[in-house]
C-alpha cells in the first residue's frame, strides 16, 4: 500500500443513470458513498471516512462495478488490465462473479451482513450527496454546523438496528470505546446512558457526534454525560439539537443558557420546533436575566423585536441607564409605539420622549394610547383628554 503522497487525483462520481435505492449496498458501501460528492480526490477520502486505504480501494472497486460509480476515464472495459492499477484507482471487473467477501471491520465483525440473503435485507435510502443541498449552504443552517446529510444517517441508524442493537449492552460498551466510523457514528443512536458514555470517552468522538446524540438520545443521563465536555456544550450544532430533544432537563438547560444574550432566550422561548417545557423553561431564564442583564442586551431585545419581547416581561422595571438609551432614539415604527405603550413598566421619560415623536403627531391612536399610559405625564393627560 502506498502513502497517501502516490494517490491519483482521480474523482469517484456517483452515477446519475443508476437509481442508487435498488443496489444491494452494504452499510458500509453507503457510507462510503455518501461522501462521495465528484468533486472530492480519491487521495482525501482515507481522512474523510476514517477508513483504511485498501479497504476504501476494495469497496470503490465494488461500487463502479455494481454501477453506483461512474468508471475512470482511463478505464477501457473491453481491454484487458496490462498494467497494474495506479494506487487508488478501482478495478474493473469482467466476470459477473459474486463479489469477494467484505473484510471485517474494526472490532465489530459485520461478515454476516454479506452473507445475508438480498431479500432479508431494507433497502439504504442512498440519494446523491449531490441530490440535496450542503448543510453549510442551507438557508436556516448556523455557519458552524455541519449535520450529517439525511441519507447517511438512515445509513447509519439501520447500521444501528440491525447489527448493534441486537448485542448485549456490555458488548455494545466495548465496542464504543474503540469504534470507528461508520460503527461509531451508528452508536450515536444507542438509548442506553452508559453506552453514550462510552461513546463520549472513544478518542475519534468529535462534533458530529456530539451533534448526533443531542439530536437522537432520549435519556437526560446521557444528556448530562454530553453537556460535561465544554467543548461540546459550547458548539452551535449541539445547542441547536439540545433545545429541540424533548428530554432535555430543565436544570440542564438553565446551565448552559443562564449566560446568554437575551434576543438568544427569546427566540428559544418562541420557536415552534422547541418542545414546551424548554420554551417555558427559556421564559423564564430570560425574566431573570432581564433584571440584571446589560442596558444594551435589554434595547437590543426590545428593538430588535419591536417591543414583541415585553409581552413575556410584564412587571419588570428597567434602569435608568436603559431608559436613557431608549430615550436616545427616534421612534417611527407603530407597531413598536404600542407595544411599547402597552408595556406597563414603561419609563414616565420614554412616554413622553414617544409623545414627540413624528410617527405620534402623525397618527392620533398612537397618542392616545401613550397619554392613556399610567406613567405618561399629567400635561399630556390632560392635552389628550
């Protein structure tokens, strides 16, 4: 086997031709090609998969010659091979004959899968890489995250079922200990604590992992055993994930977030994909926080909503020195003036900075509101009586 200096620049493509669902691919082969996008050298895919060079030349062999990949162009299939093959291109082969038995993967022996007839087995939802968009390009995606394509993990979750879920939990520990890729990733979707906590001390555990617990596991034991490595409790990807588990504790989540912006708990508080517990939970951190939080945060948190936040702080007072940023800035969204004139905390010198503002003198409802304010001052009272 040569180093990773001699490898081709040669670029395994999925073929477009081929509907991919009805191959017999193995959870490995999918997962393989699942990082396949055409655009990535073949030189790359060793760090990529995590995955030894021969095996990744035996299974890109096998895939060009199911039909998943397109040939290499150098490839002539109606002359014989004269010449030995560069060091990662895969061969062709002639002969229909059934495929050489997979090599056993790192500790945990998956020889049964090949043996195993075509019909027993689902068929692997193995849509293109290519066929969806790249998370680091989706519109809603944080620019740090970079979750698993939908495809792999189906892959790696019948991996799970099949193959990880039927062995005694002791058995399952072990192997998460010293997993790789595509079995590690496959662990993630364990139920019990104490295998997740394996997983968590396995050495090649890295974001995606992490971000894959957070999203699968419904035991806030594991819950808690992930959250204990700042580094991943600090990660976009994992809190994004965290917030949405139904199983995310209370207590849990008053930890990580006790420290957060406030327009950060707002929009955790609002979101429809966050489960009600973890929205009244993030109400409630954000109440606290509102009392002793930066001036700044709380005009950040009330402009930036248009005065929709104060809805969920009703009764809390403000300080001077975020009174006086308010009072420091010109007004001429109505939707802002009422909110802000139905928030009964209000400052008496932001009613009545709101009552020269030109939106106000403009629109009579909006006066009224503000002189019908308990804190609005007596002279104007009085004008709008």
């Amino acid at each position: 086997m040569k180093d990773s200096g001699a490898m081709t620049e040669w670029m395994p493509k999925p073929n477009p031709s081929v509907d991919l669902r009805t191959l017999a691919l193995s959870p490995e082969e999918g997962f393989v090609l699942s990082r396949l996008d055409g655009a990535t050298p073949a030189r790359n895919l060793p760090a990529l998969t995590g995955l030894p060079l021969e095996r990744l030349r035996t299974i890109l062999s096998r895939l060009v010659t199911q039909g998943a990949l397109l040939p290499t162009p150098t490839a002539s299939p109606a002359a014989p091979v004269a010449a030995p093959p560069v060091a990662f291109e895969p061969q062709r082969r002639t002969s229909p004959a059934a495929p050489e038995p997979k090599a056993d993967l790192p500790v945990l022996d998956l020889t049964p899968l090949d043996a195993a007839p075509e019909a027993d087995l689902p068929v692997l939802d193995l849509t293109p890489l290519d066929a969806a968009p790249a998370p680091d390009t989706a519109p809603d995606a944080e620019p740090s995250s970079e979750d698993e394509p939908e495809a792999a993990l189906g892959n790696y979750r019948q991996l799970f079922e099949l193959r990880l879920h039927p062995l005694p939990e002791d058995q399952r520990i072990a192997h998460a200990h010293a997993a790789e890729d595509p079995i590690l990733s496959a662990l993630c979707f364990d139920p019990v604590p104490a295998v997740i906590k394996a997983v968590l001390e396995n050495a090649r555990t890295g974001l995606t992992h992490a971000r894959l617990v957070a999203r699968y596991h419904r035991n806030p034991v594991g819950l808690e055993a992930l959250c204990a490595r700042a580094a991943f409790a600090a990660d976009t990807g994992v809190r994004r994930w965290l917030v949405r588990n139904p199983q995310l504790p209370a207590s849990l989540f008053r930890r990580l977030w006790s420290a957060r912006r406030l327009m950060e708990l707002h929009k955790v508080g609002n979101d429809r994909d966050v489960p009600e517990s973890t929205r009244r939970a993030a109400r409630e951190v954000l109440r606290q926080r509102f009392s002793s939080g930066p001036a700044e945060e709380k005009v950040e948190l009330i402009l930036n909503t248009e005065g929709r936040a104060l809805a969920a702080l009703i009764g809390l007072p403000v300080d001077g020195k975020t009174a006086s940023l308010l009072c420091g800035r010109t007004y001429r969204s109505p939707m802002l003036i009422q909110n802000i004139a139905r928030w009964s905390a209000a400052p008496p010198a932001l009613i009545a900075h709101l009552l020269k503002q030109e939106a106000v003198r403009r629109q009579p409802q909006l006066r009224m509101l503000l002189t019908r304010h308990p804190n609005a001052p007596a002279d104007a009272k009085r004008g709008g009586a």
